[in-house]
C-alpha cells in the first residue's frame, strides 16, 4: 500500500508539475501549499511515514495537526521536518483546552505551531444555543489569555452550527464581539461558513482582522445547508467544483492578512482529489 500511494503521488505531481508555493506573477493564490492533516485520517493510522510521503510529493510544506496516536510531539515534527514540512497549528479539544491551557501551549511548542485551533464547542446535536456562547466567549479569553502570554495564537474554528440567528445578527456574530482579539482570533472554514448559512466574503467583509487561518473546501452544488455541523462526506467535492466563491474569498483573505491556508478534504476521495484542488488553486489569477 505505502509503496502505491507514493508512486501514485509522484505520477501526479510530475503531472501537474507543482511547487511549493504559488507566487507567480499574476495568481492569486500566492502562499505555501496547506493542508490540514484531518484530510488523511484515513491513511495516517495505517503509515505515518507513507502519508508524509504523500504530503510532501504533493508538493505540500504547511500543515495544521497533531502526533498521530502513539507518537511524541518532538517524533513527528522530526519526520515533518525531514520532508520539509512545517506545523504551523495544531488542534485542541473544546474540554482539553478549558481544563488545561498550558498543556495545549507545551504541545503547540513542541510542534513548532504558532497557532492553536479549537473547532467545536459542546452543545446538545442542532440545538446550539445562547448559553454555550456565553460559555465559549468566557472560556476562550481565559484560555487564549494564557496562550497569548506564551507565544501562541488560540483560534476558534466555525462548524455551521454558530450561524443559530440571534437579535440582528447571528450567534457567530456574539462570539466575535464579545472575545476579546487580543486573546481570541478565528480560522475560517469555508464550507462550514456556506453549510450553516452564512457568506464566507460577507464574515470577511466584516471580521476580516480577526481571521489568521482557513480551511479551503467546496461543497457540493445543490446541497442545502443547516445549524447541525454536519454533512455526509460525498458533499466535500474538490474546491472549485462546488457552491463555495473560492476566488473572492482568496482576495479578501489576503487584504486581511490571514496567516495560513490549508486543504481539507474531507471526502472519502482524498488522493484523487487532493491534486485536483492544488491545481485549481494554481489556476486562478488575480
């Protein structure tokens, strides 16, 4: 299996001939191929050195994750750095973080992540409500505070459910206003943004500074979103065949000043459409 799915990624990066980054004169992506490594969470639990393999003949040198199970911090950023590969955020879970922030600050440093992403908040399935909001506005500048005093970035990642209406806004809305940025940033993921019913250039439009990441998905044309946080995985379809304004969404991001962009696919289809949505990503001009 390791020695197909590399042979299978050097086929396909001799193909679409890619590099490292997309600062071409006249793209509009112009930053460090990312992938969020949730899109091989398939492949990493059978060979973690294949998968990086895989990663880094994608062409692949940014990614947002964690050690595998059963593997250091320090392990796995040395098998990340002998490909070339940096980790620039890793995730942490909603209790996790609350419980212990400065465990979530000694993995991130031991990763070399400047960033630390939570992205889901607890809350009874489709009934996310005032009160988790509250919690989560409370919880995250406590713990952001701490992240911050140590070097680290704590951003919250939308899932769909946030965009519950709430008074002339929604409850994603509440969240921002009332965390303080100096503690508190965000990671934008796109297809959620759409899947829950809001407009990803539109939450740019009017929190651009306070996104420093991204996940770049598509969802699929056709699917009509809701609060669950949730979709089947064949709604995940390689970015630029889906619903989502992947163009204007690039530029605003960048006159926002968002840090990093990552991948995430995930379908059920990743080492066939992983590619395809390199290449559309190096396809799109300013």
């Amino acid at each position: 299996m390791k020695k197909i799915l590399f042979a299978l990624c050097l086929a396909t990066t001799s193909l679409l001939n890619l590099t490292n980054s997309f600062a071409q004169k006249g793209k509009l992506y112009t930053f460090p191929i990312g992938v969020e490594s949730y899109t091989y969470r398939n492949s990493f639990p059978k060979s973690v050195v294949a998968t990086l393999d895989t990663i880094k003949a994608l062409g692949i040198t940014d990614m947002e994750g964690g050690a595998p199970k059963g593997m250091t911090e320090a392990e796995f950023k040395k098998m990340c750095d002998e490909r070339g590969i940096k980790i620039s955020a890793t995730g942490e879970g909603y209790d996790q973080l609350v419980k212990d922030p400065m465990d979530a600050v000694r993995k991130a440093k031991a990763l070399g992540a400047s960033f630390v992403m939570v992205a889901w908040i607890p809350h009874q399935k489709a009934s996310f409500n005032l009160d988790n909001a509250k919690k989560a506005v409370a919880d995250f500048n406590r713990a952001g505070k701490v992240l911050k005093e140590n070097g680290i970035t704590f951003c919250y990642h939308n899932h769909g459910y946030e965009f519950q209406p709430y008074e002339n806004g929604t409850l994603f809305d509440y969240i921002v206003k009332n965390t303080n940025p100096e503690y508190v940033s965000f990671e934008m993921d796109i297809l959620w943004a759409q899947h829950g019913g809001a407009d990803p250039v539109q939450l740019l439009k009017n929190y651009g500074s306070r996104f420093k990441l991204m996940h770049l998905k598509d969802l699929k044309k056709g699917i009509k979103g809701d609060l669950s946080g949730g979709t089947p995985p064949e709604n995940d379809v390689t970015l630029g065949e889906g619903q989502v304004n992947i163009p204007e969404i690039l530029r605003l991001a960048k006159k926002a000043g968002i840090k990093h962009y990552y991948i995430e696919d995930e379908s059920n289809h990743e080492y066939e459409q992983m590619p395809k949505s390199i290449a559309y990503l190096k396809s799109l001009k300013e």
